[in-house]
C-alpha cells in the first residue's frame, strides 16, 4: 500500500504545492483545509479553488473540511489511517502581521494550538511519521534590524565582510526583540514542534521561511507579496508600502523549490531539524526592485502609494543563510530566481485577473 501524505492547509500555497508533489511520488494524499483564509483576508483568498482542483485532477486525494483548533476532529482523521501515515507537512496558519493584533486569540489559536493539536494526534497515532512544519523567519522578531545596514540606490544591504551577508542563520536569537502578535505565536509553535523531536524522538523538522510564493498563491493585500504585487500591476489595483523608504528587502523562494526541500528531508529525516529556508543570496529584492520587475514584466506602470510608518515588528532586510540545509542536503538546489517567479505568476494568472476573477 503507498504511504499516506497528511497536507494540513492543502488548499494554501505551500499545501497544494505539496499535494501534487507527493502525489506525483505515488503517496496517497489526505488534505484538511477549511478555508479560513478567506475569513482572514476576504472572498479573493479563498482556497477553495485549489481544494476543487485537487478534487478534481489528483487521483485518490481525500479532503476533510476541519478546523486544525479542533482536537476530537483532528485525533479522528488521524486515526482513520494510523500507522500508515508516513508524512505530515503542516502548512496551515494564520499567516499576517496586521490581521493577528485584530484577533490575538484566533491568530494563537490557529497557530500555536492547533499545531500542538497536530503534534499530539501524530504521536498518538503514527509516532515515527515525519513531521514538518512550515514555521517563519518573524521567529526572530524585529533583531535583524539591528544589523548594519546601509542604504543603497533601490535596496537595503549589508556590507560585504559582514558574517550574515551570505544570510542570516538558525543561531541568531529568537530573544529581547519584538515579534508582533503573528511572530509570538509561530514562536509558541516553532518550539513546540522541536520539542516533540527532542522529548519525544519525533523527526521534527521547522523551516522558517522568508517570502514564499508562486503562481498558486492567493495574494490578498495583507499577505502574499509577489503574488498580490503582480495582480495590482495587472488590474492597476493600488499597492501600499509601508516605510523603509520602499527599499526594504526580502529573498523569495518558489514553492516547488521549497517543497522539494521537504522531500529531501522526508527521504533522510532527522530529530528536531531547523533551517532557514528562502531565496537566499540566488533570489531576493527591494519592493523598488520587484516593483521595476513587475512593471518591465507586464508593460504597465506600477499605481503604488508610500508611508512612512512601518509594520510593527517588521524586518527591513532579510536573506536566509542556506548553509545548514545544502550541507544536510547537498542535492537540493534553488531552481527559480525572482525574475522567474514573477513571469511565472504573471503567466498564468494575467488571463484570470484581467477578466476581473479576483478569487485568487
């Protein structure tokens, strides 16, 4: 019988990306999504495009519309296959700065309770399954931006004999530094998925990702960066940037990319694994620049709008040292750059957006 893939948040970026993968390897894909994207950014959000299309085109997929809060329901379609689960990629989440400090208690809920709901299902009922999580570099608060930085012509940047030029590592502190509300509660998470691998022996492992994108994102304007960048240039939508003079910087990985870092983890998994998972040095950008991008890419000019005030706990410059994971890992390898990733976007969402489809 073929290994069952759990997906949690099958129907987000990072989860669809993962059910054609691990279906394509031959695993039978169970998804749980119950579309709260949609609750937190709105109607052009939604998952349930993708969930369809899973439904639809993914031979043996099973969908479970439940909340990831909800214990009984969770510790149920755990044990519907037991044992016979031999992989777990948690990517559900609430995922936004700005909509968390609205609803701390639903944003904590979701993030840090119901990843501790799917960590105990799991040990009770497939305890040598791999356990992966998709965590995120607001781990580390707002430290980073006590770094030397200094202002170049579109763009933020380190000096070049700086240690962290190359990326910022795992061993920078999580400490003294503010998270915002989205950053404490994927802390609460993050933690407790490397403690179920060290108290318990579970392979564990938390990537704590940079900007994760691709054509399959739903970009809302609360998240979703490239994704919802493009579509404003495609719709003359206005984008609204938030301080650091626009040049604040960010790497982006493709999510096929990311998720074949998953798979290479699965096939040698490890115990209470964290990397630092982005673009790196091989894929990164101001807003100046993904504007300029974006603008080049579709042939319109960019209808964007500046404050000077920024997020609370924000970064104004972060690229993931890679380091650990191709040491761990040296197969593995970022196959598009931001270049890419935007033509890709806008490849294959121009049609839908320019006839007024905003699902998505």
């Amino acid at each position: 019988m073929s290994a069952v893939t759990m997906v949690i948040g099958s129907g987000g970026l990072i989860g669809s990306e993962s059910v054609r993968h691990f279906a394509s390897l031959g695993h039978r894909v169970i998804g749980i999504d119950n579309d709260m994207r949609s609750y937190f950014f709105g109607p052009e959000a939604s998952t349930c495009r993708q969930v369809k299309l899973h439904k639809e085109t993914i031979q043996g997929y099973r969908h479970h519309e439940v909340d990831i809060r909800d214990k009984e329901a969770i510790d149920a379609i755990f044990g519907e296959y037991n044992t016979d689960i031999g992989l777990i990629v948690h990517t559900a989440a609430q995922p936004s700065h700005d909509w968390a400090a609205k609803e701390p208690l639903t944003d904590f809920g979701v993030n840090a309770t119901g990843t501790l709901n799917l960590l105990e299902a799991a040990r009770s009922r497939c305890p040598e399954a791999v356990f992966i999580f998709c965590s995120t570099n607001k781990v580390y608060g707002d430290r980073p931006n006590t770094l030397p930085l200094i202002e170049l012509e579109s763009r933020w940047e380190l000096p070049g004999d700086h240690p962290y030029f190359e990326g910022i590592d795992e061993l920078m502190s999580v400490d003294a530094s503010k998270h915002s509300i989205f950053g404490a509660s994927k802390v609460a998470a993050d933690i407790m998925v490397q403690e179920y691998g060290r108290y318990f022996g579970m392979k564990t492992a938390c990537f704590r990702g940079g900007c994760l994108t691709g054509p399959s994102h739903s970009g809302a304007m609360l998240h979703g960066f490239l994704s919802y960048l493009m579509k404003c240039a495609v719709t003359g939508q206005k984008y609204n940037i938030f301080g650091y003079k626009a040049k604040q910087v960010r790497d982006n990985i493709h999510s096929k990319d990311l998720v074949s870092a998953f798979e290479c983890f699965y096939r040698s998994p490890k115990v209470a694994s964290v990397y630092n998972m982005g673009g790196g040095r091989e894929s990164n950008c101001s807003m100046l620049e993904a504007i300029a991008l974006c603008e080049e890419i579709t042939g319109n000019g960019m209808n964007w709008s500046y404050c000077e005030d920024n997020r609370n706990g924000d970064h104004i410059w972060w690229i993931s040292c890679l380091k650990s994971f191709k040491e761990d890992y040296p197969e593995w390898r970022i196959t598009h750059d931001v270049r890419a990733i935007l033509q890709e976007i806008y490849d294959e969402n121009k049609e839908r957006w320019s006839a007024g489809d905003g699902n998505g």
